[in-house]
C-alpha cells in the first residue's frame, strides 16, 4: 500500500482507554478498577517514541484516547487524523481489544499505515495480524530505533527489520533476530508537556528499562531480551530536575523500573539526589535486591509507598514461579525490610498472587507469613493472569494434569489473549477473587491500601485526587461499586 505523502503528520502515535469492554468476571488484584473510576495515566512508551522520533527531525502527534468511554468518541477523534503512519501502544491485556477497534476506525476512515507494538502486542506478534486485517506491523520490542528506520525508509523493504511481523502477499512474516536497542543514556528528556493534557497525569520517569529476572508468570523480561538498561543517576537526577520544574512540586512521582536499584549504588546516588526535590515519589524493587545499600538514603528522601512484588509467603509457590531459588533467605528479607520501613512514614505495600498449585496449606503459609510480618501496611492479591508466550503459558497443559488448574478459556479472554486462572483442583478463580478481597481488607490498612493503589488515576489537582481516593475506599473497604 502507498503511504500519503501529502499528509501533515510523519506519524500519530495513539494510547488507547482500558476496558470499554468490561470483564464478565469478578474483578481484584491487578484486575480490579472500580465502575466509576477510568485508569488515567500517560503512556511512557508513546512519550518515549514521540520524543527520540521528533529529536530526529519527524512529525508526530499524540492521541490519548484514554478517557474516551465510547467507542463512537474514538471514531469521531480518528477521523481527523492526518498522517503517513499511526502507531497504537497496547500496554496490556486491558485495552488489546479497544486498540484492535482503534485500528479498525483508522483504516476505515484515513489511508495511514497501521503499526501496532507495547508490552501487551508486541509479545503477541502473529496473533495481532491474524486478529486484524486491518494492522500492516507489529512491533515486538523496543521501538525508538524500528520506527525510525521504518519512517526514513521510501522503500517496499521497510518492515524487513529483526522484530518487526508484517504482511506480504498475505502471508504473516516475522523478522527473526533482536531488534536495535536504544541506550537511555542517549535519549533526549522525554518531551512532557507534548503529551495532551500532560499536568492530568502521573508524572513518569524511567530509571531502567527491562528485567534481568525469570518469573514464570512475567511478561517484562521480554520486550527487551532478559537486558536491562539503567540511566546514570546524573541523566536521571537531571531529567527529574526538568520534570519536577513542569510538574511541580504537589504531584507523587512514578519512577518507571522493574526493579529500582539492579545497581545499588545507582540505587543510592539517585534516592541522595532525589531528596533535594522535595518531592514525593516511588518506584518498585525486589525483596531479595541488594535493598540494603540504598534502604536508609531512599526513606529519607520523599519515598512514599515501598511496594514489593512478593507474591506469596509459601516456599514452595515461590520456587514453583521462578521468583527465587532460595524462598527462606527470600522471606527472610521481605521481613527486615518491613521493620526498616516501619520505622519510616513511607508505606510498605507487598503484592500477592495466588498461583497455580495452591492448596489450603500454601494458602496458610501466605496468611501466616503476613499475620507475622504486622509491619506490611498494605496487600494487594491478584488471581494469576496468564499472558501469551510467558512459560507458564507455554507449559500450562503440564501443570493441568499435575495441579488440576485450568485458564478461564471464555470468548472475551481469548479475544484480549488474557487468561484468568482457576489455580488448582483444591480453588476456582471465582474462589481466590473473594478470598482475595477478604485479605485486602483485614491485613490494609485503609489508608494505606489506597495511597498505594492512586497511581493509576489522574493527578490534576487536589480535588480531583480526594475524590479518587474516597472512590477507592468506597468500592473497596464500603462494598459499594
Ligand atoms: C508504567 C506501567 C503502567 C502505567 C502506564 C500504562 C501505559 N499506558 O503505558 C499504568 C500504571 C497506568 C499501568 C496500568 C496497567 N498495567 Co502496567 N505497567 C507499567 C510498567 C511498570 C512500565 C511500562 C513502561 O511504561 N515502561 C517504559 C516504556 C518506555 O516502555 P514500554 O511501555 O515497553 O514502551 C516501549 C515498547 O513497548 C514499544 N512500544 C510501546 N508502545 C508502542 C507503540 C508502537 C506503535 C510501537 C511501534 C512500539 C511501542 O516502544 C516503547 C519504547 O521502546 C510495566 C512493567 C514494566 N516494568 O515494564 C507494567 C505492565 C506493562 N502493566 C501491566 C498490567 C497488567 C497493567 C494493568 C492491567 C494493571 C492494573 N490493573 O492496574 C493496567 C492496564 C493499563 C492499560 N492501559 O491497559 C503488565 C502487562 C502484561 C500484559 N501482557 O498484559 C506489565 C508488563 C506488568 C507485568 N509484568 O505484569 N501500567
């Protein structure tokens, strides 16, 4: 197909709203966003694209489609795009539909190419032009240096790029290799007050990129190989410096990692530097990291909620995740960190999973290691959502015959490639859901279950944060919707 060359836009880069279409299941955990509420955040991948790509001389717009409710207010917005490209960001299962319907309007109503990538498409590859004749690529990893070489090319060749799936002839192509891999050191300060309506948000700093661990379950570790790459604490505290002068000094700030700290003395350079904002701010780390060189620095400087992803307090579930090696020495650690951060106003949240294999005894183990660990303030636990192409996926017809789980195989999973978890002969999903809920509430400490769970919602002022948060008590601790 020709691209328009007449077009006003080298590229529209879109972030598509989650869950138009809701799901037929009881929501908790990770899956649990109330009626009333829309998730409200910027996406830091279009930002990142956008920024490196105008650096680069191109011109490109964003479309946050976010707050849109209605699939009819997309397709007016859509309408007048005006562009040679557009890219669609899915980050998860959540808003894979609406991006699928996202590229339906633009292919009925503008001659743009479609590219398609994000932590949710990207991982799928194939699927996503299988589930849609109306996406010419897909983009399954980092995309700064593919979108560049794509949008510079004038030739027919231009999707023959490692990582890159795209149609020939009608055939569904995959490039095979790794894609180029932009070092964050070398990327400009992502360009903030581009993004629409930018000062609604979260504001949203990378400190790294990737995971260097392999939890069975994860999908992180793909999108960039199993590397990581980590900004120097200068490049960061400077970028911080830039985003606290266009976004104040009233708003949390979200320092994007998979595990804050994979230095510890990054770890530690950046919590001494980010004390002189004055700001408030988080991040997320591992229980068993190297927490110990950074810990005392990072309470001390405006770090609000220590949020681990624990996952579960039973040995045996642990090592059965790929979360470690050596679950007591892991425990172990999850249990001083709670009573260093006890003594700080920070909150100390930890997450949990109920996964496949559970039976009562691990399930008691889990309530056990938290009645004595008094020192978590806030737990949030989430039935196990099954992505594509993660081992837990690949393996999952082992683990059926051995634990009796089985995937929520409906229509409405399959076509989001997001599969809900009946854990194990001994608890259906339906089951965990509610226990799920139970626990949230005896071991939350109300206001400190909510403090951690606002990063999803807007930030635009003082108002609309109250309000956010009495939504979240209500519909969590009141059960109202
Ligand atoms: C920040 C973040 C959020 C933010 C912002 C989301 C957003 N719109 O980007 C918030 C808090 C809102 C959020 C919400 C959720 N998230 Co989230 N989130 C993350 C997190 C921590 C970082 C992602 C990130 O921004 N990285 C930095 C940017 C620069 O990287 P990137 O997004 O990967 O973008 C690069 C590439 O993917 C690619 N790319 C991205 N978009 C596009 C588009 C095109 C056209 C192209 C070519 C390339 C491209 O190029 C980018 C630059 O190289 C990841 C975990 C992690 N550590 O990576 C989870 C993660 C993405 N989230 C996840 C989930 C499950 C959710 C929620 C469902 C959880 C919940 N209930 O709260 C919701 C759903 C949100 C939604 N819109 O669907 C899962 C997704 C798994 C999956 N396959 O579905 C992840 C992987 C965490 C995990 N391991 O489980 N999340």
């Amino acid at each position: 197909m020709m691209v328009n060359i007449m077009a006003s836009y080298d590229l529209t880069l879109i972030n598509p709203p989650a869950l138009i279409e809701r799901p037929p299941v009881e929501q908790s955990g990770t899956l649990f966003v109330p009626e009333k509420l829309r998730i409200t955040a910027m996406n830091p991948g279009i930002l990142s694209l956008f920024t490196y790509l105008k650096s680069k001389g191109f011109s490109v717009n964003i479309l946050d489609l976010s707050l849109d409710t209605e699939y009819s207010s997309m397709e007016k917005k859509i309408k007048n795009i005006d562009s040679r490209y557009v890219g669609i960001s899915s980050t998860s299962g959540f808003d894979y539909l609406e991006s699928l319907k996202i590229a339906e309007f633009t292919k009925t109503h503008t001659n743009a190419q479609i590219f398609i990538g994000g932590q949710h498409a990207g991982p799928l590859g194939e699927l996503v032009l299988m589930d849609s004749q109306n996406i010419d690529a897909v983009i399954k990893f980092e995309g700064e240096l593919v979108l560049e070489q794509i949008l510079k090319s004038n030739t027919d060749n231009k999707f023959k790029i490692p990582g890159v799936v795209y149609k020939e002839n009608n055939k569904i192509i995959t490039v095979p290799g790794k894609s180029p891999k932009i070092k964050l050191n070398d990327l400009p300060f992502l360009d903030y007050s581009s993004y629409p309506n930018y000062l609604k948000f979260v504001p949203f700093i990378e400190e790294s990129r990737g995971c260097v661990y392999g939890c069975n379950f994860c999908t992180s570790n793909t999108i960039n190989h199993r590397r990581i790459d980590m900004k120097s604490p200068k490049r960061f505290l400077d970028e911080t410096d830039y985003c606290v002068s266009l976004f104040g000094k009233e708003k949390a700030y979200a320092v994007l990692a998979s595990t804050y700290g994979v230095n510890p003395k990054f770890g530690k350079e950046i919590a001494l530097g980010m004390k002189k904002f004055g700001i408030k701010w988080n991040s997320e780390f591992r229980a068993d990291s190297e927490w110990e060189e950074f810990i005392y620095e990072l309470l001390d400087s405006g770090y609000e909620v220590v949020n681990i992803g624990l996952e579960s307090g039973s040995p045996d579930i642990l090592k059965l995740m790929g979360k470690t090696k050596n679950p007591y020495l892991y425990l172990g650690k999850m249990r001083k960190l709670a009573k260093i951060v006890s003594k700080s106003s920070a909150v100390m949240r930890s997450n949990f999973m109920f996964y496949i294999g559970e039976t009562p005894k691990t399930i008691q183990e889990t309530i056990k290691f938290i009645s004595q660990t008094p020192e978590i303030h806030s737990v949030q636990f989430s039935p196990l959502i099954v992505f594509n192409n993660t081992p837990v996926f690949n393996n999952f017809a082992k683990y059926r015959e051995e634990y009796g789980c089985d995937i929520i195989n409906t229509e409405y999973w399959q076509r989001r490639h997001f599969y809900p978890v009946h854990p194990s002969k001994y608890f259906s999903f339906d089951e965990v859901a509610t226990l799920g809920h139970v626990l949230e509430k005896i071991f939350s400490k109300e206001d400190a279950w909510i403090e951690a769970a606002k990063s999803l919602y807007s930030q635009e002022n003082k108002e609309v944060v109250k309000k956010i948060k009495e939504t979240l008590r209500e519909s969590r601790f009141r059960r109202s919707k």
